[in-house]
C-alpha cells in the first residue's frame, strides 16, 4: 500500500481504530492515467452501502474528490483503490442510529488478472450478498480451502444449489452460443454491468445449477482487476473459456475510462 487517507488527510491510528468494529462497505477498483470505468457504478454502490448500514447520504462528489488526491499524493497514475466507508460513531446498541462516517481510501499498485484459473464449487453464500461489506473471512476461507485442495479458488452455491458468484468475482458461462449470467442471490460487480451493457451477442440471466455444466462449453470470471477465463469448474473442462474471454476482454476495452478529476 503506497497511501492511507482518512477523509482526505493521511490516515494515522486514531482514525483507523473505529474500523476495527468490522462494520462498513467498500468498493474496490482500478485506476489508469487517473481514470475508471465504471465510475458512476462504484460510487452508487457506496452510495447505497452508506444508506444501508448507517442511514446516512454519501457525499460521493467529495469521496471522488478524495479518491482523485489519494492518487495524486501517491504519484501513480496507474493503481488499485479500496475504498471503505466506516462510522466511528456507530454503536451495536444503537444499531437504529443514523451517523455521520468516515472514508479510507487507500492506493496501492495496479493488478490486472488474466492467468486461467480452476474453481472448486462449494455450497456457501455470503451474509448480505448483494452488499459489498467488510465481513470477508467466509470467502477468504473458502478460497483457502479450494487452494489447499489443488484449485485455484472456490465457485459458491447457494442454498439452492444455484451457481451464484466467485469468492470475489462475478461468473459468466457460454452455452449453445450465449452468455448466461447465472441468476442467484451475489454481489452484482461493476464489470459485470459494463460487460452486460456492452455485449453485442445473445445474453440472459439464468438459474444455473451443477447439473447443467455437461452443456457448458466456456466460462470467464470478472471484477474490477481483470477478466480470467475458467479453464475447469471442479472436473468439468471448458475448453473454450480462453475464447470467451478474450471476447469479453474485447467488450471492456470499448468502455470508455472516467477521470476522477471532474
């Protein structure tokens, strides 16, 4: 990590204590030339994970401005940003409470995945999917597990037995031609909606289980570092997944990059 601010001053201990509570939302995402895709996407998720957790309105003009210094403090016009919002004043005995809150916004260098990857599925979900918080242990777990088990990380299930998000990724598969966006509760990711807002090809949401992989022929994984193509999902090889990938690598270098500086 190359900086740590805490509303647009350089973070110290007293700010980052509050954070300890585990109580907040984030958004993760890639900065180039001082720019992001998605922009609008990710400051509405930390738009509504404030609303949601604290019952306060996020001045996201204010947080972008703080992400665009952050940047210029650490001299790299290519990085990786987190950005987390968290309330010192926020109390589990009055959880009710609407509070004010703070906004860490840390730099650090750029990643871009792309290295095929294969997944082991596991029946979990997150608590809260569609909420990008900070409890993350379960997926950092799970991912864990699939490692030590010879993969390269876990596809989770959910109580249905439904195929519904990687451990930190959104999964697109490739059957008879057309991508299916498996329909399950998971966190939406900001790539995720570009890709699908740009796909010129046959597309839908579908519910997808385990049984339903002997018609699959490719699949990909996407977040804000990257697109990867899954080269196995558990024992079922996907021959064309390198294919699909470069397709949908092709579809998010159309969309355009939005400058942090408005």
């Amino acid at each position: 990590m190359n900086v740590l601010t805490c509303n647009g001053c350089i973070a110290n201990g007293a700010d980052l204590a509050p954070a300890l509570v585990n109580y907040g939302h984030f958004t993760s995402l890639q900065v180039r030339d001082g720019a992001v895709q998605g922009l609008a996407l990710h400051l509405q998720r930390l738009a509504y994970g404030t609303e949601a957790l604290f019952g306060s309105t996020l001045d996201t003009a204010q947080v972008r401005a703080w992400m665009a210094q952050a940047v210029q403090q650490a001299g790299m016009p290519a990085a990786s940003l987190r950005v987390t919002v968290f309330s010192p004043c926020f109390s589990f005995r009055e959880p009710l409470a609407a509070v004010p809150v703070d906004v860490l916004v840390a730099v650090a260098p750029p990643v871009t995945l792309q290295a095929p990857a294969r997944v082991r599925s596991v029946r979990w979900q997150r608590e809260w999917p569609a909420l990008k918080h900070v409890g993350t242990f379960g997926l950092f777990a799970q991912r864990r597990a699939a490692m030590a088990a010879g993969f390269d990380d876990a596809l989770l299930l959910d109580a249905q037995g439904r195929l519904s998000e990687g451990t930190t990724w959104n999964l697109a598969v490739q059957r008879d031609g057309q991508l299916l966006w498996p329909q399950a509760d998971a966190l939406r990711g900001t790539t995720e909606a570009l890709l699908q807002a740009g796909w010129s090809g046959p597309s839908r949401w579908q519910a997808l289980g385990l049984d339903e992989l002997d018609s699959v022929d490719a699949a990909f994984a996407c977040n804000a570092s990257g697109i990867w193509p899954l080269a196995a999902i558990d024992d079922h090889v996907l021959a064309g997944s390198s294919a699909l990938a470069g397709q949908a690598r092709a579809v998010l270098a159309a969309v355009p990059w939005n400058p942090l500086q408005p």
